[in-house]
C-alpha cells in the first residue's frame, strides 16, 4: 500500500509538472527546472541557439505560439512529433525520435542526436521526466533522448536529486587524451553467467559504523551552455553535480555525448572514452553538501541545434554488523566408583554452555550399559531445551546395579547446529559371592569315626553379610562334634555355624565328627546363605561299609579217648564284625589214625576220605553265629591233630586252626 500511495504521488507530480510547462511554453517562457524521484538517474541538455522554423511542421502545444517575439531566448521545439501519450511505469518508448543528417534539409525541425536502442549493462540508469510528455522515452533505452521542444535545464535552478541505484555497475573507461578523440576499445562487463566461482571463504569486514542504517545519497545534476556558439569559436560546456543527501555517493560516474556538429577539443578534468565514444568522468565519491564539475571545450563545426545528454550514476555503500558467537555443550557426570549390587546410585548429570552464544534444541541421550538398570528401558532421552551462554542444567538419574563388573556409562548431549559431546564413566559393580566345599572319607567303614573340614568362601569383590553355613546329616551318620560354635538340631538332623561378615577373597573352614552307623550310600549336604540372597550348595556322597569280622573256634568233646572210641569236634564260627561275611564255606581235614563217622551243621557237606566238607553260607550276619560238628573214631592212638579251614567272600586266603585229640591204647 505504501508502494502504491508513492506512486500515485510521483504521478501526480509529474502531471503537474507537465501542465507547467505547457503554460509557459505558451507564454513563451522556458521550462528550466528537471527534477527526479529519489533513487533515478538524473539528465541535463544543453542545447545552441535555436534552428529556423519550418513552415511546414505541425503545431507543438510545448513551443511558444508563432506569435512570439523572435527575441526569445527560448528555442523552437522540434517539429513533426505529437505529444505522447502519458506512461505512467516508462515501461515502453512509443515516440522515438527519428535522426536526420545534418547536411540533409529537412522539414521536420533541427537535427537530434540519434536514439541509442541497444545499451550495455552498465547503464542502470534511465533519464528523469518532467511531465506527462517526458515519459514516453522508457523502454529499453536507458539513455533517452527528449525531443527537441523539451527546454534546457536553467543555470539559477537546482537539479532534481537522486538515490542511488544499489545494482548499479560504473563503467571502466580508459583516459584518452584532450586531442584524442578516437574510441577506446574495451572489454565488456562480465555478466553473472561468465563469472568466476565464488569463493568458500569470505573476505568482507565490517565498514564505517556511519554506514549503518538507511544510506540515502541525492545526487543533483545540471548542465550548462552558452546561450549562443559560433562556428569555429571555442565554446565550454559544464556539468555540475552536488550531493544534497545525507551520505556519501560512491563511484559516481558522468558520461556525455559529444554533440553532433561539435568536434572535442578538450576535457577538465581528463575524462575517458566509454564503449559507445561517450565521455566518461569518473569522479569517485562525492561526500555530502559537496559539489564536483565538469567541463568539456567544444569547437562548433555546423549551424544549427547543438546539445547533448549528461547523465550521472553513483553507488551507495551500506554495512551491517553482526556478532557471531558460538555455542558450545559440555557434560560433567558424577558416579561412585564403585557400587555394591541390587543397591541403588545416582548418576548426578550437569550440562553446560561454556560457550558465546544460545544452544539451542539441547537434548540428552543416555545408553544405559550392562550392570545398571532403569525403570524405562536401556535408551533414554531427556530434552533440555535452549542453554544460554554459562548456563547450567543439574540431572540426578537414579540407576540400580544388577549385574557386577565394571560398566562404561555413556551420556551425549546434541543441539542444533550440529552441536554434539559425549561424557563416559566408568564405575564397577561389586558384589558378594559364596562357594561352599567339604573334604573328608567318601568311604567309611561302620563304627569308625569320619572326620570332615567344611569350608566357605568369597571369591566376589564385596564382604558378603550374615554368613551361614548348614550340613545336614544322613541317617547312616550320626553327630559326634563341631567346633567354631557350630550347634547340632537333632530334629533336622542339621549342624549350623554363623559369621557376621565374610570378607572378599577370604575363607572360613570349620570342623565336623560323624560316626557311620549305617552302611549304605549317604551324602552329606552341605548348604550356605548370606546376605543379598547368596546360596551356594554342594553335597558330599559318602559310602558306608562294614567289616566282616569272622571268628571260629574248634574243641573236642572228649580228650583224650581210647582207639576206637569216637569224640565229636564242636566249630563254633562268629561274624564279630559289622558286615554279614558271605559264602561261608567251612573244611575238616582229619588225619588217617581218624574216621569220619558223621557231620553236621547250617548247610550239608559231603565226605572225601579223610576230609569233610561244608557247603558254603550264603550270609553270617554281624554278630551272628552259627556251629558245625563232626564226629570221628578214633583208629590208632597217638597224639592226633586235626586242621579246620574257613573262607569268604571277604577273605583272599582261607584261615586254618588245628585242634589236638589224645587217642590212647589199652595194653
């Protein structure tokens, strides 16, 4: 809206203006004044003495009436043109002029300059109007020439301002001498397609801080000529530029025209050639309320009309300051070094920008390891926000210890701008462990004592707490002693010890008496506990046997006897030991003076001459016994001997024991 409201502004300025000038054309007065908008490039025109007027060209509203004095210092405006339809935007040019030759008569008014259509890149500037009729020169000729009627610029009348153009590019023109009128060949300006590649690193500084903020140059142009030149007189024309605005104009640039009919004498100061022939004064900058001029001596050559276009283009330098900061992101985490397990710790997080500017998008990221546990899971995120310069978060994070080892925390902090930093921990996880062993006989014979050493151990990293320590006996065993306070449950058939504290690394042995009374397979059941829910087991298998311990005794009835009378020999055969003897088997070898009349005893037997023999016992049980008998007759006297021979299963040698009988003879 405001773009518009200053459009319509200007607009209506420019009518005005328009209007202006047709009343004093009129009157036969003269338009003195042109005046720009901010921002446009400004023209001045200098024109000779006035051409003779045609008879033939239509009537101007813009000249004086045909009325007028020939006094008047005012020149005719050029014949044949209508007026041009007002363009509000000079987007188009709808009325060119057309050029003549100066040598060729014509009826169309004086001889113009002709239009430049074609303009390089540098002109950036297009020639101001006055009025509705200045507008109809716009398109793409940037370098317009008005028509002939349009009035030169008075001397006593300050020029329009102007604003810089900020895509302004100044010409590069080469000097050329006051004599040397020939073009300069030049190279043409760069466009951004044949540009070099931008560099990755810059090289700006900041500028003068008075170049902050809105920068608004006006440059004011005006030219001036004499009213009248003579053919081959010298003849000065000036241009002068002041800047009435509140900056510096950079680079300002005034290129001319060497009038048609005119031939250069000389330039002041020295100005160069541009790329069209075009005088070129580059004046550089021109500070505020500061006035520059120039001045070129022309030789006229031929009558008639003579002038040409100055036009002004300038830059503006602006700055801007920035301060660059950067932030930055640090972690400081805080954990025991060590933790005894199933406790719970805290991991006590401070996050910080030492940095110069705002973090912001801050979030924390935590991979829980192995040996540490958390409610949420093993990943978790915790999104901080923005962190101003020297800014700090404190975070507790409570964790529980559930495995030991040593364990590596992780914790990253990430913000925008590809902020990023990791802080690692270590910390060990300690715990308490408990093995339990027993040493002693796995094979024990009954009735004799079974000593065992019962131990428990840590082999973990941390004390374990209210040790106990439990063997349970089988039936096959029965308590004699413990030492180290250790006390026996007949009930349960169990043996305890307690100790407050078992240091890691460490290990406590007690003692244990049993006594086997069972035969059999039995196990001793040895079980400890502690603190934190520590169990270690083991059981001990023990082999319980008994010894068959056989003794048997051999007597005769009747000792002595006469031959031929009989005696019986008694064997009386006791399992003394605590296992049943097995396959007993028993054997009475008698001598020839001897008979074996009969036999008997717990299994049947069988006689072999002089021998007897007893079928094996399956079983004598302990304590047990059993009897054999045989009965002899005596043959001859003498004083006899008998052998009995017993074996078992448990002997590898039979046990021999002889038995004396006295046989006498009656004489």
């Amino acid at each position: 809206m405001k773009s518009l409201l200053i459009r319509v502004g200007a607009l209506g300025g420019l009518f005005l203006l328009g209007w202006i000038a047709i009343a004093q054309a009129q009157r036969g007065g003269a338009l003195v004044e042109e005046q720009s908008t901010a921002g446009s490039m400004a023209v001045a025109s200098d024109y000779s003495s006035p051409a003779p007027a045609s008879p033939e060209r239509s009537v101007n509203p813009l000249r004086a009436p045909a009325t007028q004095p020939p006094s008047s210092d005012i020149p005719d405006a050029e014949p044949g043109l209508s007026r041009p339809t007002s363009d509000p935007f000079g987007l188009r040019n709808r009325y060119p002029a057309t050029p003549t030759s100066a040598e060729e008569p014509v009826s169309s008014g004086p001889v113009l300059a002709p239009v430049n259509t074609v303009r390089p890149v540098e002109d950036r500037y297009s020639a101001p109007s006055a009025g509705r009729d200045r507008l109809a020169n716009r398109g793409g000729d940037r370098y317009s020439i008005p028509p002939a009627a349009a009035v030169a610029v008075s001397e006593d009348r300050e020029p329009a301002p102007f604003q810089a153009d900020p895509f302004a590019v100044p010409a590069n023109p080469t000097p050329i001498g006051e004599s040397n009128q020939s073009p300069v060949v030049m190279s043409p300006r760069r466009g951004f397609a044949d540009q070099a590649p931008l560099a990755n690193e810059g090289t700006g500084q900041p500028g003068d801080p008075r170049l902050e903020g809105i920068q608004s140059p006006q440059l004011t142009i005006q030219k001036s000529a004499p009213k009248e030149i003579q053919v081959g007189k010298p003849a000065v024309f000036r241009v002068v530029v002041r800047n009435i605005g509140q900056a510096p104009a950079c680079d300002v640039e005034i290129r001319d025209q060497v009038p048609r009919g005119t031939r250069l004498l000389s330039t002041k100061p020295q100005a160069k050639r541009g790329t069209r022939g075009e005088l070129v004064w580059t004046l550089g900058t021109i500070r505020p309320g500061e006035e520059l001029v120039v001045e070129m001596q022309l030789m006229p050559t031929t009558e008639g009309e003579i002038g040409s276009v100055a036009t002004v283009h300038f830059g503006a330098d602006a700055t801007a300051r920035s301060i660059a900061t950067r932030p930055l992101l640090a972690i400081e985490t805080t954990v025991p070094s060590k933790v005894l397990i199933g406790d719970q710790l805290t991991l006590s997080i401070v996050i910080s920008n030492p940095g110069t500017g705002v973090a912001t998008g801050v979030v924390l990221e935590e991979r829980i390891p192995a040996g540490l546990h958390h409610p949420a899971g093993n990943e978790l995120e915790y999104t901080i926000g923005d962190l101003k310069p020297g800014e700090s978060r404190k975070l507790d994070l409570p964790l529980v210890a559930n495995r030991p080892g040593m364990a590596v925390n992780l914790l990253t902090a990430r913000g925008d701008g590809n902020l990023r930093v990791e802080d690692k921990c270590e910390l060990e996880v300690i715990a308490p462990q408990l093995d339990v062993a027993l040493k002693g006989p796995k094979r024990r014979y009954l009735e004799r004592q079974a000593t065992y050493q019962l131990s428990v151990a840590n082999p973990g990293t941390a004390a374990a707490e209210q040790v106990e320590l439990v063997a349970s006996l089988p039936a096959g065993l029965k308590f004699v002693s413990a030492n180290n306070a250790g006390y026996y449950e007949e009930s349960t058939r169990t043996v305890h010890w307690r100790l407050e504290k078992l240091p890691a690394k460490e290990v406590g042995s007690v003692e244990l008496v049993t006594m086997p009374v069972e035969a059999g397979r039995h196990a001793i059941r040895l079980r400890g506990t502690a603190d934190k829910g520590l169990v270690a087991e083991k059981d001990q298998p023990v082999l319980i046997e008994g010894i068959a311990a056989i003794l048997f005794q051999v007597a005769d009835r009747i000792d002595p006897i006469g031959s031929g009378s009989e005696t019986t020999y008694e064997i009386r055969v006791v399992n003394q030991g605590s296992k049943a003897a097995t396959n007993v088997q028993l054997a009475v070898l008698l001598p020839p003076e001897l008979q074996p009349v009969a036999a008997e005893g717990p299994t049947r037997h069988a006689l072999d001459g002089n021998r007897v023999f007893f079928e094996g016992l399956a079983q004598l049980a302990p304590k047990a016994e059993t009897f054999y008998r045989v009965r002899v007759k005596a043959l001859r006297p003498g004083d006899l001997r008998i052998r009995v021979q017993l074996k078992t299963d448990d002997m590898q040698t039979p046990v021999t024991k002889e038995e004396s009988t006295r046989v006498y003879a009656d004489e």
